[in-house]
C-alpha cells in the first residue's frame, strides 16, 4: 500500500485542553479560526467527522449521531447495460416510472456550541455520485459569516491530520479522558483519511463468498493508515 503526503491548503489542529473543552484551530482560504468546542454540549468534533464520512455518496446508511444529512433521490434508468443516473429530485415519488432510484448525500448542518457563543456550520455539496467534489462551507462565528468552498478531500486530508497527530500526543484512551469522553470513530476515520490520501486500500473488503469466513478487511493496512503521518 502505497501512501503519500501531499500539500493541503487547508490546516486544521485539535487540541484536547482538558475539562470538558476542545480547541480547533483552522486556516482556511487566508482566515483564521479559533473554535473553543464545549465536549458537554452542542456538537463536537467527532460529528463533524461523521458528517463529512456521511456526505461522500460510497457511505449512504445512516450513521449514528445527533444530526441529519439531508439527501435528495436519483433516478436511475437501464442504459447500455448498466443504471445510469437520469435525474435528481426532492421526492421518491417523482422516480416513478424509473426501474431504479437511490439517494445521494447534499447538506448537512452542526453546531459547536463555546457555552456563551457558538459556530453554525453547513457543508454542502452538489448532490451527484461523483466521487470527487467540492464542498460549499458556510460558517457563521463572532457575529461574521464566512463561505467557502473547498475541495472535499482537502477537508477531509485537514481534519485526518489533525485526528491524526492528537492521536500520537494523546492516544486513544488519553484523548477520550482529555475531551471529557469523547471517541474516534475509527472506521470512518479510516475512511476519510483514505480519501485524503487518495488511497483507499485499507477500505477493501473480502465478501463471504471468496473466503468463506465473513468479510474481512486488511487489519494491517489499516493500521499504516491509521499511523500514517500527513
């Protein structure tokens, strides 16, 4: 498996202070941010990756969490030999007629709340199955909005290298006492930091049918990942 770093114009760090409080620290576009993250209330940091994992079209179960994607409905026809993508809409009913129609990921909305002041955030991006896209990041903080639209891999190599390194300062079980009980989800941090790295290896599955003992992963591949510095 093959991983390289590469430049990211986007930097984001994660600090765990202790005491129920996270710093993130993001430069974005020429801005800086200072998010001061209260781990007792509103969103955290762990969300925010949730989404971002939810929003790529290859991840269209529901994951566990305290917001919602917002997804719109492709409707697919039977075109030379395959399902293609004819149209997207807002309602399931408006692909009748269609042999098939699947949802795709569009917008989603967090808030992390500084317990007195507070981050609105919405990521949105166009809702096809293109696996490469951009994301439109609207952020409302200290009385001022900021847009911005990024591509969604350099989110997403920012937010993996900062999971990242917090995770080498901290570990695991440090850093959950440190954001006062919070966890990674390590397979959808695995996931995103595949993305970010343009190499998703350690996403493959072996089905049943080939080895005849439930699907597998590469446990070492996802640990290079895992540990891979960006």
């Amino acid at each position: 498996m093959n991983l390289q770093k590469r430049n990211c114009d986007i930097q984001m760090s994660l600090i765990p202070y202790g005491g129920a409080w996270t710093g993130v620290y993001l430069t974005i576009a020429g801005d800086k941010h200072r998010f001061i993250i209260s781990n007792v209330l509103g969103d955290q940091f762990e969300d925010f990756l949730s989404i971002l994992y939810q929003l790529h079209p290859s991840n269209i179960v529901d994951e566990v969490g305290a917001y919602a994607i917002e997804r719109k409905i492709a409707c697919d026809a039977y075109i030379d030999g395959e399902y293609k993508t004819v149209k997207i809409v807002d309602n399931p009913d408006e692909c009748q007629g269609f042999r098939a129609s699947h949802v795709v990921p569009w917008k989603a909305h967090f808030t992390w709340n500084e317990e007195g002041n507070e981050s609105v955030w919405e990521l949105e991006r166009d809702p096809t199955d293109d696996l490469d896209f951009n994301l439109r990041v609207s952020i409302d903080h200290n009385g001022k909005h900021f847009q911005y639209t990024v591509r969604y891999a350099d989110l997403c190599y920012a937010a993996t290298k900062a999971c990242t390194e917090a995770l080498k300062k901290h570990g695991f079980t440090g850093y959950h006492s440190a954001t006062y009980t919070q966890d990674f989800h390590v397979r959808q941090l695995l996931f995103l930091k595949g993305v970010a790295l343009g190499n998703l290896d350690a996403c493959e599955l072996t089905y049943h049918e080939e080895n005849g003992a439930g699907e597998t992963s590469d446990f070492a591949k996802e640990l290079a990942l895992l540990t891979f510095d960006m």
